[in-house]
C-alpha cells in the first residue's frame, strides 16, 4: 500500500518530513499547507531544497482536506486545535511533532480532540525525538528487567545552532536570570515534558500521585547572537535544566531532564554530552547512551546541515508511525497502544527507494 500524504507547513521539521517522504516509495507526498504566506504557490520540494515535486503550497484548508489523504504529517511550530479537529473530523488521520504526545496538557481540548477522531473515524499520534521516540526507547529497555524503581533520562544539547526562537523563548532562554516568574514560564513552556512522564507512567501501568517540574538556569556573561536575528544579552538565560518528575507517594519513579545551552559564556558553565542518558534503576539496572554521526557519505557545507540531523531524528518517528497510525481504531493513540513500528521503506535493500 502507498499511503498518500498532505505536510502540514515545511519549517525546520517539515522541511525533513518532506525529505522523507520524498524519499520514501511507501509514501506520496499529494499536498502541502503553508502557514506563510510567501510560500504559497511554491513547490514543495522546491521549499524543501530537494528536487520539484509537482505538488505546490497552498493555505486553503478545504482543499487540502478534499484530496482525502490517508494521513497528515503535521509539523507547525505551534498546534492549533482547531485545525488539528476540521483534519480529523474529516477522516484523516494525523501524525504530529508539534506539542502532543498523549494531549492531556491541552486540558478540556482533549476531549474535543477525541470526539474528532470518533466523528470522523481518525487517529492521532504525536511523537518527536524527546518527547517521543526516548520515551519508547525507555519503555521498550525496562522490559529486560524484573523490577524498575526508577526510569531516569536525561537529554544534553548545546542548541546554539537551533533556528526557533520562537519555540524556544517560551522555555526561557533570554529572559532576564532574576525574572520573577521565569520558573512558571518554564513550566509552561516545557509541558510537554509532563504528557512525556504521563505516557512512560501508563507503560508501568503505575499511578501516579504527583508530577513535578524543578529548573536550574545558567546566564550568559557575555551577549549571543544566534540564528533567527535572536541576541541573549549578558545576564540573561541561556542555559536550561529542567526536570520533569513523576511521584508514586514520594518515591521519584520517572525523571525527564533536559540541559539545553547556548554559547561558551555560561555561568554557571555547564557542559553538554550531545546526546541521550536512558537508565532503568532495577533488576537489573540497564544504562543506555544515544548519540548521533553523520553517515559515511555526508558532506557538510554549512552548520545547518548538521542540525538537519537533528531535525531528522524529530521527523522520522511520526513519519515511521504512519502505516500503524492509519491502521489503528478512531482516537488519541500513544506508543503504548500501537504495535511495533516497523522502518519501512528506508534501505535500499528492502523495497526501491525513490530518489532524495
Ligand atoms: N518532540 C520533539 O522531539 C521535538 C523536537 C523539535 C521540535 N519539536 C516541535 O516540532 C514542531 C516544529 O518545530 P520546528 O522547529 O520545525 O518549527 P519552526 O520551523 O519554528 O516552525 C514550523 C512552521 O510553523 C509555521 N509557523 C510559523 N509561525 C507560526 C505560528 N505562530 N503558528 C503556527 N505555525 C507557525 C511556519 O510554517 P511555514 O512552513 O508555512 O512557514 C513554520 O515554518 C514544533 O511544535 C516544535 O516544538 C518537537
């Protein structure tokens, strides 16, 4: 089955959703959304920086939506509910990045979401690299032992080359270091985190008492300028610690913690591993590092061609999702309710690949 596919705006993450999917025989890209309006009436690959499609940008909704697509690849930087139910009420199944995992930080418009689904006979899936795939990751590695205490992971990136601002302001960084409020706006910005400790808590089959957030900030001595015309200025953060705890009584079972750092001026001056701590505290205890190298054929000519690796890793896991997702019955699916998510259609031993 080739399953066709409309991609929901082409930013940093779309942008490599289209990549793969281009790329990919299981999958035809058949529409695009742009959010900007100087990209309509683009070709998508086009916008993409990869070979013309023959499929062009468009905002109107109604007709993306009248192409009946099995699936939507849905990559805003923010989501819409609104948006997110026309799409499902209509039918279509979607596969997200953008800030859903299970849906329940989205409150009462979770319920809105999920009668949708129902309406339209759709399912939802959200994933990314964290949240998403590192949870699974730690889901799937805590089943080698006969008891868990504890699931513990800790992501650690120096993200100066990350072009989101607007993503990443909402988490805190450039706020001043003795904001009054900066721990709430953390908080809010980084609530994902909580649905990421809420989907690890349903895998244990444990419930839980508490969730919590802590956060430790570090400042920059000196200003940055970073990529999206963004300047930290000296005394501002541009270090993140945050972590999200879930609590059985006040027994920590589950700790999602994310280093985040801008620059070489930080004080505090913490230092980034580049990579994934997975540790599942049992019986035994069983300890994983995931780290990233460009293939043996990658050719880097600037410095965002490295992030687009990052940015691979946040796309594919929704786009690995997608047969299973179209398969699976009307509603808000996590990787706790979806079967093993084959990759299909990614070697060239397996079934032809398309060019990309
Ligand atoms: N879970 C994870 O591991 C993970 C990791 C990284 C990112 N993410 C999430 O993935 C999503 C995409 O990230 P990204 O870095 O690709 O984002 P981005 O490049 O900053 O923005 C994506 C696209 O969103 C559209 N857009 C711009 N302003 C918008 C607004 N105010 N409201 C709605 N849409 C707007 C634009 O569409 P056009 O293409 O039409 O210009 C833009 O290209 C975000 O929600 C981000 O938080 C998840």
């Amino acid at each position: 089955m080739t399953y066709r596919i409309v991609q929901w705006t082409t930013g940093n993450v779309g942008k490599k959703s289209v990549h793969a999917i281009a790329s990919n025989p299981l999958l035809q890209i058949v529409g695009c959304y742009a959010w900007s309006p100087d990209k309509v009436g683009r070709d998508v690959g086009d916008l993409c920086g990869i070979e013309t499609l023959g499929v062009i940008a468009t905002e109107d909704i109604d007709a993306l939506l009248a192409l009946e697509p099995d699936c939507v690849v849905y990559n805003p930087m923010f989501a819409n509910v609104d948006e997110l139910i026309l799409i499902l009420g209509a039918g279509i199944n979607v596969v997200t990045t953008s800030e859903f995992i299970t849906g329940h930080q989205l409150g009462e418009q979770r319920e809105l979401i999920a009668k949708a689904c129902e309406q339209g006979g759709a399912t939802i899936f959200g994933s990314g690299i964290n949240p998403g795939f590192i949870q699974l990751f730690a889901i799937v590695t805590a089943g080698i032992s006969d008891r868990v205490d504890r699931i513990s992971i800790v992501e650690s990136f120096d993200t100066t080359i990350y072009n989101s601002p607007a993503t990443e302001k909402p988490m805190g960084f450039g706020y001043p270091i003795d904001q009054p409020d900066l721990r709430a706006i953390t908080e809010k910005g980084s609530g994902i985190f909580r649905e990421a400790v809420i989907l690890v808590a349903d895998a244990l089959g444990v419930e839980l008492d508490a969730i919590r957030c802590e956060v430790d900030y570090a400042q920059t001595t000196e200003d940055l300028e970073l990529p999206g015309d963004w300047t930290i200025k000296k005394g501002c953060v541009a270090g993140i610690d945050v972590r999200w705890k879930g609590f059985v009584g006040d027994r920590e079972v589950i700790a999602i913690r994310g280093v985040w750092t801008k620059g070489q001026s930080l004080d505090p001056s913490w230092s980034t591993d580049f990579g994934y701590t997975i540790t599942v505290e049992g019986r035994p205890t069983v300890k994983s590092t995931l780290s990233f190298e460009p293939p043996p054929d990658f050719v880097a000519e600037t410095l965002d061609d490295f992030i687009m690796l990052g940015l691979t890793i946040t796309a594919m896991p929704a786009i690995t999702a997608i047969p299973a997702v179209v398969a699976a019955p009307p509603g808000i699916a996590t990787y706790n309710d979806l079967p093993l998510l084959l990759p299909r259609g990614v070697t060239a031993d397996g079934v032809p690949r398309n060019s990309g």
